[in-house]
C-alpha cells in the first residue's frame, strides 16, 4: 500500500530509518512482530508528502 500511495522511494526510506530486526525483508505470507509494523506507521507519518 505505501508503495502504490507514496512511491517506492518512501517506501525504501521508512524500512531503512526503522531499524528492523527483520531487515524490513516481507512477503505476503509471513507473520510479522506488530511493533515493526508500528514502527514503519511512525515513520511514515513523519513524512511530509
């Protein structure tokens, strides 16, 4: 969704800044610690788009 909203460069830039054990490393599939996906929201909304 960040993708298609913001662009792949947003999206690139959130999974970075975040620091994630996971590496920010996704797919449809898996199940992931809600506190990463928290981390990505806040991230985003700190983004002046």
């Amino acid at each position: 969704m960040v993708e298609k909203e913001f662009g792949l460069e947003v999206l690139d830039q959130i999974i970075i800044e975040s620091n994630l054990a996971s590496g920010g490393i996704y797919t449809s599939v898996g199940t992931y610690d809600f506190i990463e996906m928290q981390s990505l929201i806040v991230k985003l909304s700190e983004k002046r788009i």
